[in-house]
C-alpha cells in the first residue's frame, strides 16, 4: 500500500502464521502496480523549439524555457513520479481544447 507523501514503496508489517509458527514479515508494493495512480506527462520541444510539457490526454500542460522547468513542472504535476514523464524526440504541441476559450478570446 503507498501512503503517497513520499513517493517511495510503502511497507506494511503483518504476522503470518506458518506450520504453527508466527512470523513478521513485511510486503513491499512494487513501484509498477502504483504507477497506474499517477498521471503519464510528455515533455519535449515544439516546432518553435520552446520546451513543452504536456499530460497525456490535455488535462494539463505549459510551455518552458528549458527542459529543467519542464520537468519539474512535471514532476510537481504528476505528484513527484519521474517514473511516468517521458521525454520525446518528435515535436510535441501544446493543445488547448476550444471550449476552454472563452468567447472574448476567440477572434477571426
């Protein structure tokens, strides 16, 4: 079980009873079953060359100076797993769905 302040494999004490003996053991989560609660965030350059970085269905993104502040953005976005931030090599943009603009920013 992951306690999520740390980011870290959590460990969970219990006695077990084996051929009438009890012993303490601890259970490790590994990090691939917790993954799935952390978001996948894609950071890369696009075609003007500024870093972006970007979730993986929109929910969330911006634009960069430079790889380091794209990356901790991420980071700080995805709840600290470096383990789910993939850096690409194809250009990546930043898409802003068109119902999140408001009517006044929308001009022909």
């Amino acid at each position: 079980m992951r306690d999520g302040s740390d980011g870290m494999e959590a460990l969970v004490s219990m006695d077990v009873a084996i051929s009438g003996r009890t012993t303490n053991v601890k259970l490790v989560e590994p990090p691939s079953c917790s993954s799935a609660l952390s978001t996948v965030v894609f950071i890369g350059r696009n075609r003007r060359g500024n870093w972006v970085a970007r979730e993986q269905n929109g929910l969330f993104g911006g634009l960069f100076v430079n790889r380091a502040q794209a990356f901790k953005y991420a980071l700080f976005e995805n709840g600290h797993h470096p383990e789910t931030i993939v850096e690409l090599s194809r250009e990546v943009e930043l898409d802003i769905p068109g119902n999140l603009i408001g009517p006044a920013a929308r001009v022909a």
